[in-house]
C-alpha cells in the first residue's frame, strides 16, 4: 500500500497497476507548517512555505 501521490507518475507510465481501484482508505492526512513563533518571517521561510502551499494546499487529480 502507498499514497497515490507518491506514485501517481509510475501509474501513468504504467509501471504501476492499482490492485483493488474501489478501495480507498479513510484518511484526512494533513501537513502542518511549524515555524518559530516570530512576526517576521524570513524570506526562505515564506518562500518555502508558499511553495508547500501552491504544491498541496488543493486537492489534486489523484485525490478524487
């Protein structure tokens, strides 16, 4: 068992086979951004934190 996102590519490529496709586990998995509590943050941060944000702040194609 593996998160689709991990392997959404190998699926596409058909590398990979989903075994049982109307099987779906019930999990709401989240990902917290933990930074130092400070009203600055530094550039890095925020960029970074944008980026993790544009990635995987919306559901995706593999989450339907």
């Amino acid at each position: 068992m593996n998160s689709l996102w991990n392997v959404a590519g190998e699926i596409a490529k058909g590398r990979l086979i989903r075994v049982l496709p109307e099987w779906k586990m019930n999990d709401r998995s989240v990902l917290w951004l933990i930074y130092p509590r400070t009203n600055v943050l530094t550039p890095k941060t925020r960029v970074f934190m944008d980026f993790l944000i544009a990635k995987l702040g919306n559901r995706s194609k593999w989450s339907e």
